[in-house]
C-alpha cells in the first residue's frame, strides 16, 4: 500500500500533454490544408465507387439469366430484346443493347459492336480511379514536403535562439514538423487500398460483362440464328419420324 502510494505520488506530477485535432492541424503548418482537401476527395470518391460498382448496378444476375434464357428459348425477337434492354438501368444492358442493334449480322460485326459499347462501360467503371490512386501518390509527398518545412523552421528557431543546446526545443519543433507526414500518411495508405480494391472490382465485372456478351453474341449473330434454326428443323424432323 505504502508502495503504491509512493508511485501514484511520484506519477502525479508527469502527466502527459494532450492536444485536440484540431491543436494538431494548426500546428501541422499551411500544408495540413491541401492534405485536408485530399482526405475529403478521397472520401467523396470511396462513396461514390461503393455506390456506383454495386453489382445490381452494373451485372443484374436476375436480368442477366431471365434475358439470356429467353434469348435461347426463341421467346425474344430482335424489337422486344431491345426494349428490354433499353427498359434497363444497368451497364451491361447497354452493352446487350448494342449488340441486339446488330440482331442477325455476322458474328465478327455482332462482336465488334459489343466490344466497342464494353470498352465505353469499362471507362465509366474506371471514372475517378485515377483520382485516388493520386491521391495515394500526392499526399505522403505533401507530408514530406511540410516536414522538411517543419524543420527548416525549427532548425532557424534553434539557430536563433540564445537557448543553445536544449534539446527540448529541437525536439519540439520535430514533433510539429513530422505532424504533416503522419496526415499524409494517414490519407494516402486508406486511398491506396480502396484504389487497389475497386480495380479488382472493375476487372471482375468487365470480364463477367465480356463473358454475357459472348453468348449472347452466339444467340443472335446470323451463325448463331442459323445454328439454332438447323438444330429446331433437326428436332421436328426426328419427331415427324
């Protein structure tokens, strides 16, 4: 008990200074600002992605399956396939759309209007990714840059001041100084995992939209049409025998 209280007496007077965020962002210097600026596009980007990449938005499965079963089925003809096509919000209606536009031309035109319209969806789901992987890239170096600021001024206060040698005084100015790397950090290394996480998400939707588009390129190219009216009279055929 008498130990404790000796220690509890001699901690009392060490207690360790706070400051608030926002004591910190002002004593980060005027480069703080810029990397504030980067958190908040960073953050609009992250929401409008999450948002935007939702797979009912782009790869309906439902939709998908029902318009491609139909489609097989014979129980679709070129206008009601493209008016529910157009009926759909999704991305890869648009891209079915393009090549239902091209119903019974030969495949290598069915598929070059898929492609065309695919590489367009591909770059809207790309849209703003380059942003944040700036972000990811600008920020530690404005970190840096108000760090190495940081110091500069410490180092003219040290200089300057008839307190030589105190090391607290350096020391002080280093910790106000490595105050902007630690935000440029702070914001580039959430940046860089949401960029690397949505780039996986758009090539795994682009090669899902590229793999619905070559079947359906199968079920209305004039091969494709031609196959299946071959194989329907090959059916009727052996039943009528």
């Amino acid at each position: 008990m008498h130990m404790s209280m000796l220690f509890a007496a001699a901690a009392g007077p060490l207690s360790i200074p706070t400051r608030s965020l926002f004591e910190m962002l002002l004593a980060g210097g005027p480069l703080m600002l810029p990397i504030l600026l980067a958190s908040f596009v960073m953050l609009l980007i992250v929401f409008e992605r999450v948002y935007c990449l939702r797979r009912r938005r782009v790869v309906p499965r439902l939709f998908v399956e029902r318009f491609l079963l139909q489609l097989r089925e014979g129980a679709l003809d070129r206008a009601e396939a493209l008016e529910r096509c157009e009926d759909e919000s999704s991305h890869i209606a648009r891209v079915f759309a393009a090549g239902i536009r091209k119903w019974g031309k030969p495949a290598v035109e069915v598929e070059q209007a898929v492609l065309d319209e695919g590489e367009r969806i591909a770059n809207v789901l790309r849209r703003y990714l380059r942003v944040l992987n700036g972000v990811s890239t600008v920020s530690p170096l404005l970190g840096l840059l108000g760090t190495v600021w940081g110091m500069i001024q410490a180092f003219n206060v040290i200089a300057n001041s008839p307190a030589m040698g105190r090391a607290e005084l350096l020391a002080g100015g280093i910790s106000v100084a490595l105050l902007t790397t630690a935000a440029g950090l702070l914001v580039a290394i959430p940046s860089l995992i949401f960029y690397l996480i949505f780039v996986g998400r758009v090539d795994s939707l682009i090669m899902e939209i590229d793999h619905h588009s070559q079947e359906l390129v199968g079920l209305i190219s004039h091969e494709g049409l031609e196959d299946r009216k071959s194989s329907r009279l090959t059916i009727a055929r052996r039943k009528a025998a």
